[in-house]
C-alpha cells in the first residue's frame, strides 16, 4: 500500500529543464520547425500555464499551431523523461 509520494515541483532533485528543452526541440523539428526552446528561455516559463507557455516560446502561430505544437512537446517530453530520468522509481511504476 502507497503512504507518500514525493513530488518535486521546483527541480529540488532534479532539474529537468535541460531534458525538457531537448525533447521540445526535437518535437518542433520533427513537425518542420526550427527549434530554438532552450534552458534560459523556458525557466521563466516554469509553473506558468501551458497556453502561456506556448504563447511566450511560438510567438507568431496561432492557437491551433501552438496546440499541435504543445501536443508534439508533451509526447516526446514524457518519453524523453522516463529515458532520462536521473533516478529510477520502479517501486512507483509498479504501483
């Protein structure tokens, strides 16, 4: 039976931002654009809403472009992350 969890909402054991800005290029490019999401323009992104997120890093694409955009990010960001990852938590995949 779980008893806890530990979620670490502001990088305190580990700062993804690198990862993250890894798989977001990779998922602008893989739909014909250029990348360009990087560490220093996505930390002031953090804990902001995603419509904000995508408005401040795909300035100039309308909503449904950022919409496809973001769906692209989050895919290859969880796949990016669960590959990456700097620790491994089987007992919480198990569960």
């Amino acid at each position: 039976m779980k008893d806890s969890i530990i979620f670490d909402l502001d990088g305190t054991l580990w700062d993804s931002r690198h990862v993250i800005a890894e798989a977001w290029n990779e998922a602008v490019e893989s739909i014909g654009l250029s990348p360009s999401v990087t560490v220093e323009n996505l930390t002031p992104c953090m804990g902001l809403p995603l419509d904000e997120i995508m408005e401040r890093l795909f300035p100039g694409n309308t909503k449904e472009k950022r919409d496809e955009i973001l769906k692209a990010c989050l895919t290859r960001q969880a796949r990016l992350l669960e590959k990456k990852a700097a620790f491994s938590t089987p007992v919480l995949r198990k569960h």
